[in-house]
C-alpha cells in the first residue's frame, strides 16, 4: 500500500438537520427583506451587517442551488457553472457600482475596488485556505501531518503533501494565462473599454465550450446540504435548485444595492478610506460561502474538485467580471469605457500581477505547501506597506517570482495553452493516436 489517505464520504444531514440549516441561511435575509419592506431606512453603519447579512444569504443558497444542479449537470461545466453562480452577488455589486458611476462619479472607482478585492482574496486566502484544510484532512485520517516533498512526487509518502490538480484542469490554467495576459491592459491603457468587454466575452464563452466537451466529474464531491438535496429524487431535487436559485436572486435583488450604499456611508461615517472598505469587507462576506465549499472539499481531500472550483472562479471573475463592467457603465449614463485613476490602475496591474504567479503555481498541476505559503505572505504585505510605491513594488515581486517559474514549468504552460485553441490539447492527440 502507497500509505496515500483515502478520501471517506461524510455522513448526510438528517431531514431535520436540513430544514435548520435551510433556515438558518435564509433568516440571515429576513432583517434585510424587513427593512425594505417597511420602508425604513438605518444609518449606514447598521445598515451594514442588515443588507450585509442578506449579501451572504444570498451567496449560501446560491452555492447550495449550483452544488446541487451538479448532480444533473455532470462534467466539468458543472464546476465552471457551480463557482459563476456561488459569485453572482459579488457581480451584482460590482456591476450596480459600474452602472451607478454612470451619473455619479465617486461610484465608478468603486467597482475596480470590489473587482480587484475579490478577484486578491480569493487567490491569496482562498487558495492557501485549501491547502491548510488539506492538511488537517490529512492529519485527521493519519493522525499526523502530510510529510515529503513538494512537487510531482509528494503523493509517494505516509500522505500527501500537497494538493493536486486533474489533468481536465489544464483547461481553466490555459484560459487563465489568456486572461492574465489581458488582464494588463486596463492597467497600460487606464480604462476598461468595451473592445476588453467583446474579446473577454469572446475568451469565456470559448472556456465554457471547452470545459463542457471535458470528461465527467464525480458528482458526489458536494456535503452538508447540497449532498443530501442531491440525493433526492430527480424531481424533487431539481425542484430545491431551482427554488435555491430564485430565493438567492431574490435576496440579491433586495440587498446589493442597499448594501453598496452602506459600504460607502460607513466609511464616510466612520472615517475609513471607501475603497479600501468596499475593497475588502464585501468580497470577504460574498466569497464566504465559496471558500467554506472549498475548504471542505479539501478537509474531505478533494483536493482536485477544491482547487478546481476556486480555480474556475478566479477565471470568470478575471474574464466575464471585468467584461460587464463598461458595459453597466454605459448602461448607466457613462461613456462606452469605464474609465480608471491612477489608484485603480494600481489596484488592476497588482491584481494581475498576482494572477500570474498563481498561474504560475498551478501550471504544473500540483499546489506545494511553500506555494500556498507564498501566496499568503504576499497577499499580508500590501496590508502593512500600503501606497502607490508599495503596490508598484509589490507588483514587481509577483512578476519577477511568476515569471521566473513560469519560465522553468514552460512545458506545462505550452501544454495549458494548447488546450485554448483545440479540444483536449496533447491529452487529445495521444487518444487520437491510440485509436
């Protein structure tokens, strides 16, 4: 025996177990719809965790809808559909700032700052998280902690090091260093324009059609509520989807804009910079229920489906994301390409410049322990040196460590890349061959 742990499946929920967490995930609405209702109106700092609360209402049913219709969906779309929706309140705000700059000029900053805190967070803790949780899942069936190496050969030891990657994956990293590639050009030009919209467009419909011509996913990587949702019958499960998404869109219909609105009164109110808190605070509560998904998946050592999930949606989110933004702007009385400052150009060259050292890292399919570690302590700096020369400096830092492996794993990126312009890539070709 190789030593290597053996994923267990987690025990479903009891019925009655379900209906609490059911509950208790759509009553986190219930102080938002109320408000609203009523017609009343809080000062921004309550306001804050009322429509915040909704915010992550939202999220959670949605997560728990898209990780249910896996089940009917199966494939690698299914994960790529699965981290669209989970993100769709993070859209929702991004795109109600973009179309409220249209007429009021201080939001339009604020949808680079959510955009580029979302898309920040999500490679630098998200990532990391799912290699801690890998860990202690580790440590829980062995009752140590994973020893060896990093790199391709960690898995030969009493349990595996670091998380891996499946080879369907090279699809999201190949599309991903498209991205990143784009992802400079806001930065160099000082806008987002609607030309960047049409080819980001162009870029995610083409990932979609890639990923659904994958092979199939396991359809039970789901836990907590959605596993035992999708273990109904065909009717009745597709039934709760379907009322999950309805009831999330509701509440995201109801909250978003209440809470941007109070993001940005709070910090006014409270003296705190509002780019820095509309930066952070919302991506942290809409991205909750995302990371926890992935967590667990981890703990439960899915490394594969965790990665894989928060890998796709760091590509929607640097693709379609960005591609609405002008396009809401116009929609709001702006002009066809939403303009940046010299802080939000900051703000985008940093964000792609950590998106190519997260490429970087995964290209070779394997998420070593110092890499996640990296990626942390990166993500901490900005934190403690803030301003215009620290984001520049650290851009550079992330450029000059991705570019340095990307240029070592050059094979792996030749190999990712190749997925983009034919089905399956090298992977393909060997069948063909075969055959």
């Amino acid at each position: 025996m190789s030593g290597e742990p053996i994923p267990r499946e987690a025990p479903l929920p009891s019925r009655g177990s379900l209906l609490v967490r059911i509950t208790a995930a759509t009553a986190l609405a219930l102080p938002a719809v109320v408000t609203l209702a009523g017609g009343l109106h809080p000062p921004p700092v309550p306001a804050v965790p009322v429509f915040g609360a909704g915010v992550l209402s939202a999220a959670i049913l949605l997560t728990w809808a898209a990780e249910t219709a896996r089940a009917d969906l199966p494939g690698p779309l299914a994960v790529a559909l699965l981290a669209l929706a989970a993100v769709l309140p993070q859209y929702a705000l991004d795109l109600y700032y973009a179309h409220s700059g249209g007429t009021r000029a201080p939001y339009t900053a604020l949808a680079a700052a959510t955009m580029t805190g979302a898309n920040r967070l999500l490679v630098g803790v998200g990532w990391a998280l799912a290699a801690l949780a890998f860990a202690l899942g580790v440590r829980r069936l062995t009752g140590r902690f994973p020893r060896g190496g990093s790199g391709r050969h960690a898995a030969r030891g009493t349990g595996r090091a670091d998380l891996r990657l499946a080879a369907r994956h090279r699809v999201e990293l190949g599309f991903l260093a498209l991205a990143a590639v784009l992802g400079f050009i806001p930065a160099l030009t000082g806008e987002i324009g609607w030309y960047m919209a049409l080819v980001l467009i162009v870029v995610y419909a083409l990932y979609l059609v890639r990923v659904a011509g994958g092979g199939p996913v396991d359809a039970g990587a789901a836990a907590g509520v959605p596993a035992r949702l999708a273990a109904l019958p065909p009717r009745g499960r597709r039934a709760a989807a379907g009322a999950g998404f309805a009831a999330g869109a509701a509440v995201v219909a109801v909250s978003t804009a209440r809470f941007g609105d109070a993001l940005v009164g709070a910090g006014a109110s409270l003296g705190v910079d509002e780019f820095l808190l509309v930066q952070w605070l919302a991506p942290v509560v809409i991205e909750a229920p995302l990371l926890v998904a992935a967590v667990m998946l981890a703990w439960r050592l899915r490394d594969a489906d965790a990665i894989g999930t928060l890998l796709s949606s760091k590509v929607n989110q640097w693709t379609l994301l960005i591609a609405l933004l002008p396009l809401a702007y116009r929609a709001g009385g702006g002009a066809w390409s939403l303009p940046l400052d010299s802080r939000q150009i900051e703000e985008v060259l940093l964000t792609a410049s950590q998106t190519v050292l997260g490429l970087a890292l995964l290209i070779d399919l394997v998420f070593a322990r110092w890499e996640a570690g990296v990626l942390v302590v990166l993500f901490a700096v900005q934190f403690v040196l803030p301003g215009e020369d620290a984001r520049l400096i650290l851009s550079g830092v992330y450029l000059a460590i991705g570019f340095s492996v990307l240029i070592a794993r050059y094979r792996e990126l030749g190999e990712a890349m190749e997925t983009v312009v034919r089905p399956g890539g090298r992977s393909a070709r060997r069948r063909s061959r075969r055959r």
